[in-house]
C-alpha cells in the first residue's frame, strides 16, 4: 500500500513520475518499541525505490513520528539515529510530534505521507 501511494504522489505514469524535491513523512501512534520506525523505513525504502525506478534523485526526506504525550519517546529517538545510520541516502530531519492524532498535529498540506497501522488496534473512533 504504502508503494501505491508513492505512486500516486508522483501522478506515476509510464514516462514520467516525479516526486517533489522535499517530502514529509508522518507516523501516527507509532508506538516506542522495535517497530516504532518499521512504516518510516517502509516508505523510505519505497521513496528511494521509486527514485531510482525513474531516474529521479531523491528527495530530501523529514519524518515526524507521533504518539501520546507519555510515550517512551527516547526510546523512538533511539529508533531514529538507528534508521539514520542504517539508511544509504540520508534523512534530512526528524521530529517528534507529541499528542492525539484525533486533535490537529501538523499544517494543512504540510505532509506528503502519513502512515498509521500500530495504533490502529487502540481507535475507539475513526
């Protein structure tokens, strides 16, 4: 799925499928244990799949991951340096974004990908 939206970001056609030059990647309730980053390095991973796919340098990339304000947060920025380092093209920036993805966290059209699936089991609303 998330390759699918990838495609979609760039209007993918057989000759041409450009993704913008700076992307922001959000993960909503991304938890804080070993898969606090898994969506991130997905998308990431597709990103740069793409890129490559098309000719296409890639695009300077910023995650943002979210989760409630008690999350174990070190822990997730642990995960970051982690991604970072392990990455062959380099994240630009990363970010915490503390609070409930039901309220309003980030600027309208701010974000190019948002990915949500370890919080799923906890929605009590949709």
């Amino acid at each position: 799925m998330i390759e699918a939206a990838i495609a979609d970001l760039s209007g993918s056609t057989s000759t041409s499928a450009l993704l913008p030059t700076k992307m922001v990647v959000a993960d909503l309730g991304c938890s804080s244990g070993p898969n606090a980053v898994a969506l991130v390095s997905i998308a990431i991973d597709a990103i740069h799949i793409h890129c490559l796919q098309f000719l296409q340098p890639p695009p300077e990339v910023c995650v943002l991951l979210n989760d409630l304000p008690d999350n174990d947060f070190n822990t997730v920025v642990k995960s970051l340096v982690t991604l970072h380092q392990s990455n062959n093209e380099p994240i630009v920036a990363t970010g915490i974004v503390p609070g409930s993805f039901y309220e309003r966290l980030f600027t309208s059209g701010s974000l190019h990908l948002v990915c949500s699936s370890n919080s799923l089991h906890w929605l009590s609303k949709v």
